[in-house]
C-alpha cells in the first residue's frame, strides 16, 4: 500500500523519513538498510546523525547495501556514490564499514559483479528498509525508463536526461559517466518497507503519477504502488501537481 505524505519543508519531510528508518532499526535484530545517494535523502541522513548522536539510534548491528553506482568511478573519486555515502553518513555514524555495500563500479566483469551483489542480497535476506529518491524522468536506482525493466542487478545505460541532471555534480557533462550499475526491480521490491523522498518543483512533475491508479515501466517509481508497504515523503512543492 502507498502512503502519500506532504510536508511544509524538506527539514520536516526529512525529519519524518528519519523516524521511519529509526523504528525499524530499533525494532530489529540485525537490520539491513538499503541506501540511497543524491541530494534528496542528504536532510535525512543529517537526521539519522543527529539520532545516532543522541544515542537514539545504534547502527553497531546495522548491514547497509547501496541501490547503485556510477561504472567507471573509483570509491575515492567525489562523485562516486561510495564516497558520498562516506561523507554524508558512514562517516559520521558508528556503523562498522566492513557492513556496508556499494556495488563496484570498476569491477573487471561487470556482469559477474551484478550476480554478486544479488548474492549478496539474498544471502543478507533483502533490506528491511530501502530509501529511495527519485529521479525527474522517474527512475528508481539507475532503472531507466523502459519499455522492459530489469530484475535482476543490471549495468544500464544512462538516459541523456539523467546524464543532463547528474551533470551538476561534475566539472563538465562531460566527465559524467554513461553507465551506472543499479539494483534492479526485485532487489527494491523485496525491501520489507520503502520509504521515498522528494522535494522540490522539478520533481513535482513526476510525483503526481504516486497519486494516480495507473503503473507505466516508462516512469519506473509508479510501479512502486504495488509494494505493500511504501511511504512517499514530498515536501509541498514536489506535491503541488497532486490534486487534494
Ligand atoms: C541515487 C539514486 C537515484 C536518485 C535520483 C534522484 O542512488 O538511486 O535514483 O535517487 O536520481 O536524485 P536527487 O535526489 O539528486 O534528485
């Protein structure tokens, strides 16, 4: 079931978000988080900082697996999404590192990577809580809109749209990178929970289609109206296309 949620600003979207992820985390043995990069989920792990900060949350016990990265990009480069998960969260929270995957984006067999890291996934029993964002043409991880949407952990091809987006964290367009390597449908819809957020009026566009009774693998998140237990987190702005 998806649960629609609008807030007056991205701090108190985030605010919210974090508390979803807090409760699982306390409420479960060995919790397994699936992570998102990007500039939506940044307030919210600020959040969950604060929390660990506060003894609110432990992430000693905390497995985290990462939705995606860019091929091609070493983890010490800045805009690769295991240096952003250090610097916007690992870093700061006493999660123990050698618990945390990002798929490699510079692995010699790509495809072989994708294999391991679904491994990886059924062997940690899928993430009790995934966080995701959602990017402006609707795409989920690196899943692109498609006539066909992929199950299974998958090199994809960047969209020129995406490309276009994600060109504001490089010097140049050109220094974005053509492929990323992302989870694919399964690995997302196996999370036990899912929590999404979005803010701002670009996205605005794109989150209307959580609040209509349509799926189109052409705007991947609407697909994740089928999961049982989804909450979208907007802040007013990313809602404004929804109608009351
Ligand atoms: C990143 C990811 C992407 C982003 C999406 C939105 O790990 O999975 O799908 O969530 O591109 O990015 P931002 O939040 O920067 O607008």
């Amino acid at each position: 079931m998806i649960t629609i949620k609008v807030f007056e600003s991205y701090d108190e979207m985030s605010a919210y978000a974090a508390e979803i992820v807090k409760e699982v985390i306390n409420s479960t043995e060995k919790p397994v988080i699936g992570l998102a990069t990007g500039s939506s989920p940044i307030g919210l792990y600020k959040k969950l900082i604060e929390m660990n900060k506060n003894k609110q949350i432990d992430f000693s016990q905390v497995t985290s697996i990462n939705l995606d990265e860019y091929v091609g990009l070493s983890s010490d480069h800045p805009q690769s999404y295991s240096y952003f998960m250090n610097e916007y969260l690992f870093d700061h929270i006493n999660i123990d590192k050698a618990n945390t995957f990002v798929p490699n984006g510079l692995a010699d067999d790509l495809e072989q990577e994708c294999r391991l890291y679904d491994q990886r996934l059924r062997d940690l029993g899928y993430a009790d809580i995934q966080i995701l964002g959602i990017g402006q043409n609707g795409h989920i991880g690196f899943n692109e809109p498609s006539a066909k949407l992929n199950t299974n952990t998958n090199i994809v091809n960047l969209t020129p749209k995406t490309i276009k987006d994600n060109a504001r964290f490089f010097d140049s367009i050109d220094d974005v990178p053509k492929q990323g390597i992302t989870l694919g449908l399964e690995g997302i819809f196996k999370a036990k929970k899912i929590v999404l957020v979005a803010n701002g009026l670009n996205k605005a566009e794109v989150c209307k289609s959580f609040a209509d009774e349509y799926i189109d693998t052409q705007v991947p998140a609407s697909l994740l109206k089928l999961h049982k237990d989804i909450t979208v987190c907007l802040d007013k702005e990313a809602a404004s296309l929804i109608e009351k």
